[in-house]
C-alpha cells in the first residue's frame, strides 16, 4: 500500500481529515457525547459511565486532545477534559459547509 501524498491536499482538507480520523471510533464518539452533554469538563467519570478500562479510556482521550478536539487541565489528582471551543467550532463550520455543498441532484447515477 502506497504512502498517502497529502501535499496534494489542501490544508483545510487535510485538516478536516485529521480531526475526523482522531474521532472515528465508537468509544470516542461517545466521550465526546458525554462531554458535551454535561455541558461542562468531565473529569475521571468516563470509566463507569462507558464501561472500558481506564487504559482505554486514556489512550482516547490522548487521540482527542493531540488532535485538538479536547483540552485538559489537571485538578488535584485527576485531569478534566472539555471541548476545545475553536477546533469545535472549525469542525462544526468545515463540515456544515462539506454537507451544504451536496445540490441534491436527483437526475445522478
């Protein structure tokens, strides 16, 4: 299987393609389902609430917050995640424009 040769992308669509690859998985669909449904950070809760291991639990969180779509801040012993407002919003825009652009042709294939 051949490299990918991103240069030939542009750098909205390869940003748009790293923040959809950092969210595609179930368990991380729903942690941030979970964070956005407190509507406030979560923190250390996830474990019980999502029934994987807290080794699994992190190994996703790190994939969202490397990517940009969380942030976590450290109180007492544990870490706190939340939405990070701007790649949130840069996702919400990029993909409401991605999804407006389809004309709904019904003459296609």
């Amino acid at each position: 299987m051949g490299l990918t040769k991103t240069e030939i992308f542009s750098e909205e669509q390869n940003q748009m393609a790293a923040l959809l690859k950092a969210m595609a998985h179930p368990a991380r669909i729903a942690i941030l389902q979970r964070i956005l449904k407190s509507n406030t950070c979560i923190c250390g809760d996830l474990v019980e609430e999502l029934g994987l291991a807290q080794a699994t639990i992190s190994q996703h969180l790190k994939e969202l917050k490397n990517a940009g779509i969380i942030q976590g801040t450290i109180e007492g012993v544990s870490i706190c995640y939340c939405i990070e407002p701007k790649t949130w919003k840069l996702l919400q825009n990029q993909l409401g424009n991605f999804f407006a652009s389809y004309k709904g042709e019904q003459n296609c294939c």
